[in-house]
C-alpha cells in the first residue's frame, strides 16, 4: 500500500517539508498531487510525467513545491495555509489509477 510521510514530521512556519511516498506500484507513467482529499482541477498542485520528465503546474501551485521522479513533493517555505491533508494520484500504464 502506498503511504505518504512528511519529513520532518513536525514543521515550523518558513521551513520546508517533504511529502516522501512509499511503496510506489509497477508500471508508474505519472504523479498528480493535489491539496485536500478532492481529486480536482481546482486542487490540482503539480503533475510528473517519467517517460517525458515532464512537469505540468495546476491551478494550486504557488511556486514553493517541487515534485520529483519518485512521486515526492518538496514544499518550501510553509505557511499556516499549508497545513493540511494532501493527495497524490498514481497514474499506471493501461489507465489504472
């Protein structure tokens, strides 16, 4: 099962927190992180592309995250607003979510 952990787990205002995932599945062709539990364009932060190392910004990015090939999301200088629960699709080949 895929799990998120946030290093550190404890986060001062200002610092920065990774989002490491865990147990990533076979056959990954993307990532899509989103703010909150709602899978939306609204809440769309930032999508990874591995075969293209292409990178897409959504309507949620603020420009302090960064999203690496092993589905991790960085967030540099937190804020109050950024506490809060985030999600991340997994995008496997032949369409499976």
């Amino acid at each position: 099962q895929v799990t998120i952990e946030a290093q550190p787990t404890k986060v001062s205002e200002g610092k920065d927190v990774l989002l490491l995932v865990h147990n990533l599945p076979t056959n990954v062709v993307g990532y899509i992180w989103y703010k909150g539990q709602i899978i939306d364009l609204q809440h769309y932060i930032t999508a990874y592309t591995i075969d293209t190392e292409r990178i897409i910004f959504g309507p949620a990015y603020s420009g302090r995250e960064t999203v690496y090939s092993n589905a991790s999301l960085l967030i540099q200088s937190v804020t109050q607003e950024d506490a809060r629960s985030y999600t991340v699709q997994i995008i496997k080949r032949c369409d499976r979510t």
